[in-house]
C-alpha cells in the first residue's frame, strides 16, 4: 500500500522536523512495509536522516529561471527529491492551473525521471449527474498525459471530499476506481477526507493501491494510526 500524507501549507521546517523523527521511529518500531510519502512545504525541504520518501507538492516545469514564487528541478534536486504531485485539485481550482500547464509539469518531471503523482477529481455538480459524466470528465484530466509512464501513480480525488469531512461512499470508489482500471495500469490511489475511522474500508476497495490523505495526516498520532491500520490488511 502507498501512504501519502499532503501537508499543504501546513507545519513549519521546526515541526516538519519532528514529524519525520517520530515517524521514522515508528514505522522502524513497526516494521512497516507500505510505502510512506510526505509531502512538505518547500521552506521545511532538508536532508532528513531517515529512508522516507519526501515529495515536492509543486514546481514550475524548468530547471531554473526567472519564474518569481517557484521553484525547480535544481532546488528539488539539491534534497534529493524525486516524487511529485500535479494536477491537485487546489492547484486546478484554486491557484487556477490549466490541462495545458499540468501536462507540461507533467512532461517535464517524467522526462526527469521523476515518480509523479498524479491527481485526478470531479466537482460536486458532475458527481450529481452520474458515473457516465464523472468519467467524462476524469478522462478529460488525462488530455496529454502519457498513462503508461512507468513512474505514475494515479490518485482520484474527488474535489467534493477534499479538506471537506465528506468522503465519497465504498461504492462510489470502488466503481470510479474499477472504471479507470480499465485503462491505467498505474497504482490508483484514493484521496478525499480519508482519516482513521474509514481509512480500513477504503484500503479494502478492490482497486485502491493506497491513500493521499491531507488534514488527517498532519498530526503524527493520527497518520501513524492509519498506517497501523494498513498494516493490519
Ligand atoms: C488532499 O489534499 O489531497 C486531500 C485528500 O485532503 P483531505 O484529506 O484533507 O481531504
């Protein structure tokens, strides 16, 4: 199983810190076997003393430049970071990003080698018109998109369940994520206000490879009990 935890704009480099030192003794403790991603604000990046994965939640598809609020490949590089997210639906509605500029992102990072998480969602008023308008409208986030990059991984995310306390039903995921299986081959993840108490039926969805989970994730206690809770599957 992937577990990955978005921080957004939350935590500090102080407490990202910490978070990484406790986590990392617990999942040694535990001996924990599911892929476990984190994904910081760029000001907490560091070198860590531990294997977990750290992931970039943006950047700007350059080396470097003058692009002034981004950042690139060179700062990325010099953590060692090779996994990012595009196409998050904050970035798609609320910072404004386009298919055109996630595909470029996407192109560029994939060309780099880099693991890519990529994310997918409906707003509410498509889920309101059913499975058909949903994955319409799913497919057309895939519009330049290479799904067989062999370093995607593919999280549906409905936009409706993000930071909202509302998760879509068993039965919603499991049949968006049997419809996408039909064409992507890439581990499917599942992400909208995943927490502790529905975190076990969703990671029992035939499909569902892992989690990105976002507000449960940023208190330590909370998301190494949904790892516990993975581990026991
Ligand atoms: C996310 O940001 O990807 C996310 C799923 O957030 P939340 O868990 O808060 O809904």
């Amino acid at each position: 199983m992937i577990i990955a935890a978005n921080f957004k704009t939350n935590h500090t480099r102080k407490s990202t810190k910490e978070f990484i030192k406790e986590l990392d003794y617990f999942l040694r403790l535990h001996d924990i076997d599911d892929t476990v991603v984190i994904f910081p604000p760029n000001t907490a990046y560091d070198n860590f003393d531990t294997d977990i994965k750290l992931g970039a939640q943006n950047a700007y598809h350059v080396e470097k430049g003058s692009f002034t609020g981004e950042i690139g490949l060179e700062q990325l590089n010099e953590f060692g970071i090779k996994t990012i997210l595009i196409g998050h639906s904050e970035r798609r509605h609320i910072l404004g990003e386009t298919q055109e500029l996630i595909s470029k992102k996407f192109k560029f990072f994939s060309k780099n080698g880099f693991e890519i998480i990529y994310c997918i969602g409906e707003p509410k008023e498509i889920r309101e018109q059913g499975i058909e308008a949903v994955m319409e409208y799913l497919w057309k986030q895939f519009d330049n998109i290479d799904i067989n990059y062999d370093r995607l991984i593919v999280a549906y995310e409905p936009v409706w369940a993000i930071g909202t306390g509302l998760t879509a039903t068993v039965t919603q995921i499991d049949e968006t994520l049997n419809l996408l299986r039909d064409r992507i081959k890439a581990p499917l993840l599942y992400g909208g206000s995943v927490k502790v108490a529905n975190i076990k039926e969703i990671l029992t969805i035939r499909n569902c490879n892992g989690v990105l989970v976002g507000t449960a994730s940023w208190e330590i206690k909370s998301f190494c009990d949904m790892i516990s809770i993975s581990k026991t599957l």
